[in-house]
C-alpha cells in the first residue's frame, strides 16, 4: 500500500530554505556527487584525497578543492593523519539531506510499504519460546558491534521476552536455521499509545548482507498494519547507514538526528529517530 499525507500548510522559514539551498547548491557539481558518494560508500566511511583523485580520475589539486566545498557545508570532515588529507562522511548528512529533500516537496511522508525484491532463500515465522537462546545470541552479536544499541550485554531470555508485544515477535530462518529476527516493544503503557510501538532488527554476522533485515521488516510492517499497531518507531546510530536505509524503504521516515542523546562506553552518541505511521489507523 502507499501511504499519503497532505503537504504542511505553513510556510517553510528562510533560515531553512537558506540552509537547504547551500545544501543543494553545493551538490549541484557532478564531480561534488561522485566524491561524497565514493566516501560515504566506502568501508570505513573515509578515504584519502588522493585515493579519490585516482579513483575519480581527476588531479588531486581539483579533488582537494571540491571536497573542501563539501566540508564547508558539512557533508565530510577533513582530518591530517600524517601528510595526507583523509575525509570522512559526516554521518548526519546521510539522514539530514534526505530530510531536507522530504520537507522541501512537501511529502514527509512514507514510501511504499516494503520492497518487493525479497530473497527467496529467507522464511520469517512467529518466534518460539525454543529460539529464544538463538535470539540472545545474535542480538549480543549486534552489541558488540557498538552501532546497533546502547546496551553493553544481552539481558537474560525472560527478560527479552517479557519487554516485546505479542504477535510482533518473528524470526527469520535461512535453511531452517534461525537468522534474524525483529519484535515490538510498546512505548506506554497507557491506553491512548495501545498502538504505538518501539521496533528492533538484527540479523546474524554470518547472514548480513543476504535480505534478511529487509525480509523481517517486511513481515513486521505488514503484520503491525494488519494488527493495530498504527505507530512504529526506532531509534538507530548515524553512523548505521544501512539500517537506516533499510527502514526508509520499509516506509520509515527521518523524524530528527538527536545529537549526545546518551553515552555508550563513555562517550556521548547521536540517534536517528524515525517513524512509520500506518494508512488508516
């Protein structure tokens, strides 16, 4: 389904319209696009000036000048290590400029509920009491990873169990072996927020990168629409980019980038807040 929304009635403020338009003006270059885009594509998230320059085909002088025409409005950060220039994607452009781009046309609103380029080789089924030790695991995988939650250790099983919603725990299985897999937890315990829910992914290390976060985010969009769940919310780190695009497609939208909202380790952390509201609550 497509969900709609009509367009804000006010006026977008100056300020704002100021600041897109340097966003938009700056990427407005091709070779400006082609470098963010080889940065913010790369493993790490940052390259050397001069990797760029090769890998772009331009001379490093040029390649300098645009980036630093990035860096100006914020899109990378220039940083010295030694004698080369090494830039680094600034991880809230990655949500601030599509964004910006929602709330000048005027949509703010959801995509199309899901893709429809699911893996055949990944099933989602309801999460059974005997995958709860294999769900422990792999979400104590996604801690580890420090880019996936602000806890430091996986609670024991009960304690999982007992915090999600039921009928929005699912699994995914590869082979018949346990994957991934995604719940709810309710935001309130109040009547009036009976719909509104807090929604979490993670899919196994060994199984990234094979549909299986788009396959359970499916299931868990389509079944909290037929549910009653009129409200999904989640709250991701920047630097998770592809999370982040995973739930735009589910039809997910930004809502805000809460800057030092906690601390993980010791320092302090951003989130990306973002929602899904169902067509017809």
């Amino acid at each position: 389904m497509t969900v709609s929304r009509p367009a804000p009635s006010s006026t977008l403020d100056v300020a704002t319209a100021e600041t897109y338009a340097g966003w938009f003006s700056t990427l407005a270059d091709p070779t400006r696009v082609r470098l963010l885009h080889a940065v913010a594509s790369s493993p790490t998230g940052s390259a050397r000036v001069g990797d760029l320059a090769a890998r772009l085909g331009i001379s490093q002088s040029t390649c300098s000048h645009h980036v630093r025409r990035l860096a100006d409005v914020g899109f990378v950060v220039v940083d010295k290590v030694g004698t080369s220039s090494v830039v680094t994607v600034n991880p809230a452009c990655c949500t601030g400029l599509p964004h910006a781009a929602d709330v000048v046309m005027g949509t703010m609103l959801e995509k199309p509920c899901c893709p429809s380029d699911l893996p055949d080789d990944v099933t989602t089924r309801p999460m059974l009491t005997t995958d709860l030790r294999t769900v422990r695991d792999i979400y104590a995988e996604g801690i580890a990873t420090r880019n996936a939650t602000f806890e430091t250790e996986a609670p024991p099983v009960g304690v999982l169990v007992d915090k999600w919603l039921e009928g929005h725990r699912w699994v995914a299985e590869i082979d018949g072996a346990v994957v991934g897999w995604a719940a709810a937890s309710p935001t309130s315990s109040r009547a009036c927020y009976s719909g509104v829910a807090e929604t979490s992914v993670y899919v196994a290390a060994s199984a990234r990168g094979r549909g299986v976060g788009k396959t359970l985010l499916h299931r868990q969009v389509t079944e909290a629409d037929a549910g009653g769940l009129w409200t999904l919310q989640t709250s991701i780190f920047p630097e998770n980019r592809a999370s982040i695009a995973l739930h735009h497609a589910a039809g997910f939208r930004t809502l805000a980038v809460r800057s030092r909202i906690a601390r993980l380790d010791g320092v302090w952390r951003d989130t990306v807040l973002l929602e899904r509201r169902t067509a017809t609550p």
